[in-house]
C-alpha cells in the first residue's frame, strides 16, 4: 500500500483481557518497528524485525508483550492481560535498508 | 541510552530562527529528524549518517558531529506550519547495522503570526 497501515485506530479493553494490534508495513520495506508513545511523552521503543533475521525484542516491557512478523510482511503486536499502564498509542514504522521511518497513524489503545 | 534534546520548548514568531539539539552519551552512525503534529503520526525529516554530514530540506537543515555524538536541527525563516514536536531519533554504534532508533524526549515548537 502507500502508507503504514495499523488497525484498529482505538481500541478499548477491560483490565485483564488480551488484545492484538495489527500492522501492514508499506510493501518493500524491509524493517518494521513497533514504537509506544504515552500521552505527552516521547517514543519508546518496543520491538524490531529487519528481514529474516531474528527480532530485536529488547524494549518489550513484561513478558505480558509479544511480536510476530508473518511472511515478512504483516506484523501482530499481542499484549495479554492488559493493565491500565499499557494504556498509550502504538505505533507501528517501518523502512528500506538505511531509510527513513514511515510511521503508521498508530492505535489508541485504553485499559479500563 | 535515549539522546537529550534541548531546548524542551521554544515559541517563535513567523519569521524567526530556531535550532534544537539532541546529544547522545553513546558512539552514533546516524541521527534522524522527525516532526509531529498534535494528534498525528511522526513524519520523517531527515537522517544524517556518520561523516559530518549536512542535510537541508527547504528551509530546515541539521549537521552531525560524530565525534562529540551531537546533532542540531536549523529551522530558518519559521513558518506557522513548522509548529510541532521534533523528535530526534538516534542509531547507536561504528557500522550502522540496525537500522534501529531511539529517540529523544521531544521539542515542542510553536510558531505564532
């Protein structure tokens, strides 16, 4: 496609129940980047797939958080038993080898 | 090791000149720029790699100091739709195989008429 694309946009969940974010990285690119960014704060880093090599997983914050990249393409990021400090917007990059980030519109997501 | 910007704020009139600066305590090969606007995804600005390179885009530049692991960001003759957050997002080590960044806290820019 043209752009990032990250579905779904908002999402609201209970405290406890798991979710998965979906991001469909613009066709080509090699790298994909899931970024999480709290309300007024700056982009912290999650996790990173750069074609077959293995992910780098080192900014995962629990072992609640997990990442696949199927295909080399589509990307799942799952957090289970959500609490209300994963409450944030995730968003999803990604880029050709030594390019710039194009950042996908991110998800809202609120833990209530 | 997330680089430091400085400074946290700034506001401007139409017109005038502004530079903000990420320092990194770690080795750099590369420094890339992104500006977002409240409510929108982060667009991509520019990346400099390891070499002292200078890049400008209109009237937005930056230069890259390696040695002293420092970046700044010129924004000359601002414009309303300069207003924004910039994020500078840093990419650690000698050989620059990774492709991934870690970014700064933000700059909040605001240009007023």
């Amino acid at each position: 496609g043209a752009g990032v694309s990250q579905s779904p946009s908002n999402k609201v969940t209970e405290k406890g129940k798991d979710v998965e974010l979906r991001c469909d990285p613009i066709s080509g690119h090699t790298a994909l980047y899931w970024y999480r960014q709290s309300l007024g704060q700056g982009l912290e880093f999650l996790i990173y797939f750069q074609g077959n090599s293995a992910p780098d997983k080192s900014g995962l914050p629990s072992d609640r958080f997990s990442a696949e990249r199927t295909g080399g393409s589509v990307s799942t990021l799952t957090i289970q038993r959500t609490q209300q400090e994963d409450s944030a917007v995730y968003l999803c990059a990604s880029s050709s080898y030594f390019g710039g980030y194009t950042f996908g519109s991110g998800t809202r997501l609120t833990v209530v | 090791q997330q680089p430091v910007q400085s400074p946290q704020a700034v506001i401007l009139r139409e017109g005038e000149d502004a530079v903000i600066n990420c320092s990194s305590s770690k080795a750099l090969y590369s420094v890339h720029w992104y500006r977002q606007k409240h409510g929108e995804a982060p667009v991509f600005l520019m990346i400099l790699l390891k070499g002292g390179e200078q890049k400008g885009h209109d009237k937005i530049s930056a230069s890259f100091n390696e040695k002293k692991q420092q970046s700044s960001l010129y924004l000359t003759a601002s414009q309303l739709s300069y207003s924004g957050t910039y994020f500078c997002g840093t990419e650690e080590g000698k050989t620059g195989n990774t492709g991934k960044l870690i970014f700064g806290q933000g700059t909040t820019l605001q240009v007023k008429p």
